[in-house]
C-alpha cells in the first residue's frame, strides 16, 4: 500500500513497537527458562523448595 | 474462585498457566485484525497518512498510564496489608509499562515530526510524559539497588504513589496547559470525536495491546514468584550448610 512522503516515519513507528514489544516477549520468556532450569536444579540437589520437606 | 484465593501463590501460578497462553493467543489476534483494519482504514484529512502512527501510539499511552495506576494499587498492597504478591505484582508491571511508556514517547515523536515539524516540544503532555517514563525508570532502579525484596517494595511502593500525582496532569494537561499536542478525542464528555472508521482500529489494537500487557504480566508476576523460590532455596540451602 502506498503510505505517502511520510512512509518512513509510519514505518520507524511499527519498527519500534515491534522491537520493544519483542524484547519484552523474550525477556519473559528467557527469564522463566533461567528459572525453571535452577529450579530444576535446586530439585535435583534435594535443596528442595521453600515450605516443602526435600 | 473466590479473589482472595489469587492471592496464594500455588493458586496464582496455576491460574497464570491456563491464562498467559490465552492472552497471548487473543492478543495476537486482536493485534493481527487491528493492524489490517489500521492500515485498510482512510487516511485523515488532514494528517494524511501519518494518522497511522496513532494506532501505535495511543494505546501504548493508555498502556503506560493504566500500568502506573496498577502499580499504585500494587503499593497499597504492599504498604498497608504487606502482601508480598502485591510486592511481586508491583516488580512485575514496572519493566512493562516503562517498554510502553517508551514506544509511546518515540512513536509520538515520530508522529510529531511530520505534523508538528518538531520530533520534541516541552508542551505540558510530552514533558508529563517523560517524567513519567524517568519515574518507571526510578522505579526500577530501586528494585535493582536494594536487595532485600521487602525493603526495595516498600521504597518502590512510596515512589510509585508519590508519582500517581502525575498520572491526572498527564490526562489534564491539555486542558489546563497551551499544548501542541492535541485535546482529549477518545475519552472525553460528548464522546468520541474520531470517525468511527479510524475509531475502530484504534480500539481493536488498544484491546490487543491490553491482552498482550496482562500476557506479559501475568507471566512476568510467575517468574517473580519463581524467582523468590530459587533465592529462598539457596538462603535455606546456605543456613542448612552452616556449622
């Protein structure tokens, strides 16, 4: 679709919602693996978790 | 399920199971028909193609401001019942509404360019705006520099009701200030002033970004609560390996 003199502006826009917004997506997402995985790992130890007998 | 059920953590953690990947999903639908509805829609008459930034811009704004107010609840949760899902609630929003609060801040100035000639004015709205986005980033520097968790709720719980006030100026000053930046057209007494058919993307993709923000949150919240497990195990863990 033609978007006119100030295409790149409307661009540059969407481009940076998508960037930010796929930040925040891969934050949430790589932290909750980093986090499973010393759960996991705390498990594993028998370090057990907080409240439960290990 | 009663609310104050939501309140246990193991109760939490299993509802933000069944309900991230359900906000998700919806968002990226509601997302996907409001960008084909934005960019199907009629340029404005004035602003021509530009108006297009708006469907970006605005509900990124609604996002950053709600997010604030959700914070501030979040900070009576924790200073007057100190609940530390509220703390958790509070550390999970503020990332989040800072990311939107800045696609709000350089998408306006995108947009500001080509209507207003200028990328930044100090108008009453864009510096209101700023401030709030240097309060997010106050915010998370407290979490950040204080380690005990409860301490740094309790500091980013009175910053974040100190900066409510801003949250009214935000919304007001371009009513009580000369502002370039234009009047109330969505939210306002006598209704919508925006043509029905720039209306409805705009609130297609602000129901998007709301559904992608409660995602994010809710699954941002569940790494918190996880996160509070992995430390309290290594402080067990340590006390336990003590002479």
């Amino acid at each position: 679709m033609e978007l006119g003199p100030h295409a790149g502006f409307i661009v540059a826009a969407y481009a940076t919602a998508a960037i930010v917004i796929g930040a925040l997506v891969a934050w949430v997402v790589v932290d909750y693996r980093a986090l499973a995985r010393a759960l996991a790992e705390i498990e594993a130890k028998g370090m057990g978790r907080p409240g439960r007998p290990s | 399920m009663p609310i104050r059920d939501l309140a246990n953590p193991h109760r939490f953690l299993a509802l933000a199971r069944a309900l991230v990947p359900a906000f998700a999903i919806l968002a990226a639908l509601l997302l996907g028909l409001g960008l084909v509805l934005g960019f199907r829609s009629p340029a404005d008459y004035q602003q021509g193609e530009t108006v297009r930034i708006m469907y970006v811009h605005v509900p990124a704004a609604w996002i950053a401001l709600g997010t604030w107010a959700l914070m501030a609840a979040s900070a009576l949760g924790t200073l007057v019942w100190r609940h530390p899902l509220a703390d958790v609630s509070a550390k999970a929003a503020a990332p989040i509404g800072a990311a939107f609060c800045l696609i709000c801040l350089v998408t306006g100035a995108l947009w500001g360019r080509p209507t207003w000639g200028a990328y930044w004015v100090w108008d009453a709205r864009l510096t209101s705006v700023l401030v709030l986005f240097l309060l997010y980033l106050g915010v998370l520097a407290l979490w950040r520099a204080i380690d005990d968790p409860n301490r740094a709720a309790r500091a980013a719980a009175v910053l974040t009701l100190v900066g409510l006030v801003n949250i009214p100026i935000i919304k007001f000053s371009v009513d009580w200030w000369s502002t370039l930046h234009q009047s109330a057209s969505v939210f306002r007494l006598g209704g919508s002033t925006i043509h029905p058919a720039l209306l409805t993307p705009l609130l297609v993709m602000a129901f998007g970004f709301a559904a992608l923000f409660l995602a994010l949150y809710l699954a941002a919240m569940r790494n918190e609560i996880l996160r509070r497990r992995v430390r309290t195990a290594h402080i067990l863990a340590a006390a336990r390996a003590e002479p």
